[in-house]
C-alpha cells in the first residue's frame, strides 16, 4: 500500500467559482441528479478525455465532493489503522493536504466494504467527515486547510451478528449536521451543531442492521428526514428529530438512500428479502406498489415521473413512478454497488469492476450510449459537476492495489 502520508500546505486559497460545487453525497439536490446544462462525454479511456489522474492514498469508497477549488475524499490506511481526510486541487488535482483523524481501533469489517465509505460533506465554511473505530462513530470538523475544527464522539457502533462495518453518509440540515449509526446492539439518530460538534438533538431508532443514509428533502408539503431499513421506511423532523411517521416495508438491511418526488418516497432493500417500494410520505402509511428488485448498495434515481434503477447483478430498469409498471429492463453486468448519476437525460452508472456505463433516461426503451473501463474496480459513485466526472477507481490487488482519482471532461 502506498504511505498513508499528511501533508500540510501552508495556504491554500479556496475560492468558490461560479461554477456549481457537489458538497454532499448524492449532490446539491440530494437525489444525484446533475446540472442538466453540462457538457459531459460518454466516452473515455486511460487515453480519453481524462484532464488529469492523481493517486489517492490508503483505501475508501467514499464519493468525492467539490468545494469550489477543492475536492475532498476520505481514505483509510488498513495496515496502519489510520483514517483521514485528503484534499485536491480541483483544476490540477495536485494533492494540497491531508489530515489523519484517528489512529487504531479498527472493526472486523465485511471484505467489500472499506473503513472510509461515508462521503464526507461541506457547508462552504468547513468539511465535516464521519468515521467509525474504537467501536464508536467519531465525527469531524475540518477547515478548508484541513486543519481539525472539532471531533465528537458520537455513539457507539458495535455490530454483533453480522460484522459489516460503517458506511453512512452524513447529511446537512441548517447549521446541523445529521448522522445515523443503525446497528443491532445500539441504534441512533443524532444532529450534531457544526459549530462546535455538541449535540443538539438525538433519537432513538430499531436496533437492527442497516447501513441506509439520512436524507432530507421537502415532501408532501414539508420538510423530512428520510432514512430506509429496519423493516420500515420512516420519516421525523430534520429540526428536532421526533419521528413524523414510519411504514412497515422493505426489509431489514438497506444501504442505498430514499428518493422522492411530490409526495412519495421510494427506497430498494436487500437482506433478507428482496423487495423496492413506494410509499406515500403523507403519514397516510400508504404504499402505492412493491416489487421484488434487490437494489442493495446503490440508490436510486426518479427523472419525469419514472423511476431508474440498476439492480445489484446489473439488470438496469424503469419504472413508471406513481404505478409501479415495470416500462424495461436491460442486462449490462454487475455487480454493482455505486448509484447511477444522472445528467441531462442521460444516466452513468459504474459497476464494481471499473465499468461505467452510459444509458438515456428514456422510459419508451433502453438507449445505450457508451461503456467506459478505468481501473479493475470501482464502488464509489461518480461526482458529476461542471463539466466534468470525478471518478473514484482502484487497480491491483493486496499491497499492489492503488487508488486513483480521476477528472474525465471533453478536451
């Protein structure tokens, strides 16, 4: 493994550009839906249409997320148990920082999943990061020099019968930064002040394995924080945290993020049943449609009424929203983990094999329209912003693995 190193510039100017940042997983709408009006290619290689690659130290597989000048990842040194926050250049993608911000304390996590796969998130001001050692979850609070604000200890996070690891994301809610930690031995809510790192509220949740993100979004008339799995989709109040509803539904374990549209949340679960669901987000309990689709890892996308999946073995679907009517299916190749990325009408969705594939959003039939490999394996979503795809991909096995990031634009 290459060396789990910090580095410390002594400045490093952070303008923000007018052009759109990405500062969240799932992006500044919270449903990973892109600018429409980019100029994204379909097609790359290791000689195409990359504007520049840079190593990225340890192993995550955390998204990338964009801060005007900056991008910021998180990483994890396994050999040396050590966790970090790194941060790049956004033009040239020269490494300007990184900041390790625990030491030991590792879990027995499952072999895909990583100690740093929780996107990390940014309020313009600061970039906050989540990680998971000593048995707790432990939040952070950097500047943009990636000097450390604050750290709390957040909860306690200690899986018993499946040892699995951490992997949601944080989430921003008006000065709050809001966590989950679903596990079967203790399970919670919590937002944390960004400002000092204290907690302002806390809630209670099923004590079951669940690996699902919180998410806010204004639906059916207000504001909700949505989070899938334990059995139920259930929705409280972003502000204090108090529950709003919950429906039972889905299944136990889901790690992929609730997407909405007016009035309905739809969310895709995978152990121990198979099943993706409607559900109405008015607190009516009411489910529109199941069906027995396993999107496991990844989230899913709704665009114009139809909702856009890949399941976990690579079939990519459409769904007409509101009715459930299954509109296609089409096999690419799995599996898969990363959530498809929409831009425009056209969606790209990486499988864990390196492979990005480029498909329309159309709802009368598949389109595809490219299929691009870099690297031999890729579990991070692809952050798509102002013009170009920031891509997260890995090569090698064992001490030979590295990690690399990748800008892809039309050049």
């Amino acid at each position: 493994m290459r060396s789990f190193i910090v580095i410390m510039s002594l400045v490093v100017p952070i303008s923000h550009l007018p052009a759109a940042d990405w500062t969240q997983w799932r992006g500044p709408s919270h449903n990973n839906v892109a600018d429409a009006g980019q100029n994204i290619p379909i097609a790359w290689s290791e000689s195409n249409n990359v504007v520049w690659k840079v190593d990225v130290p340890g192993r995550g597989h955390s998204s990338p997320i964009v801060i005007g000048d900056l991008i910021v990842l998180t990483s994890a040194d396994e050999q040396g148990q050590q966790q970090g926050v790194f941060g790049f250049d956004r033009q040239t993608g020269r490494r300007l920082w990184g900041t390790v911000i625990s030491k030991g304390g590792f879990p027995k996590i499952h072999n895909k999943n990583t100690h740093a796969s929780s996107t990390a998130c940014s309020d313009g001001r600061q970039v906050y990061a989540t990680f998971n050692h000593h048995n707790r979850v432990e939040a952070a609070a950097l500047d943009m020099q990636g000097k450390i604000v604050w750290q709390t200890d957040v909860g306690g996070f200690v899986p018993k019968k499946y040892e699995y690891g951490y992997a949601a994301a944080p989430t921003l809610y008006n000065g709050t930064l809001i966590i989950s930690g679903d596990c079967d031995s203790v399970a919670w809510l919590k937002a944390l002040d960004t400002e000092s790192g204290q907690i302002v509220w806390q809630q209670n949740r099923p004590q079951k394995l669940n690996w699902s993100s919180p998410n806010v979004g204004n639906v059916a008339g207000r504001e909700q924080l949505f989070i899938s799995g334990c059995d139920m989709m259930a929705a409280y109040d972003p502000k204090t945290g108090r529950p709003h509803w919950s429906v039972p539904c889905l299944t136990m374990a889901t790690c992929g993020t609730v997407v909405w549209d007016d009035d309905t949340v739809y969310a895709s679960g995978g152990y121990p049943r198979k099943e993706t669901v409607a559900v109405k987000a008015d607190g009516s309990g009411t489910i529109l449609w199941t069906n027995t689709v396993k999107c496991y890892e990844q989230s899913m996308l709704i665009d114009q009424g139809h909702l856009y999946a890949v399941d976990d073995g690579g079939v990519a679907y459409c769904w007409h929203a509101k009715s459930g009517r299954e509109m296609w299916r089409s096999r690419m190749r799995g599996p898969v983990s990363a959530s498809p990325v929409l831009v425009g009408d056209t969606i790209y969705a990486s499988n864990e094999k390196g492979t990005t594939f480029v498909f329309k959003a159309n709802p009368q039939s598949f389109q595809a329209v490219g299929q691009n490999q870099l690297g031999t394996e890729s579990f991070a979503t692809p952050t798509i912003v102002d013009n170009r795809i920031y891509l997260r991909t890995a090569d090698g096995q064992g001490v030979n693995r590295k990690e690399t990031l990748y800008a892809i634009g039309t050049k």
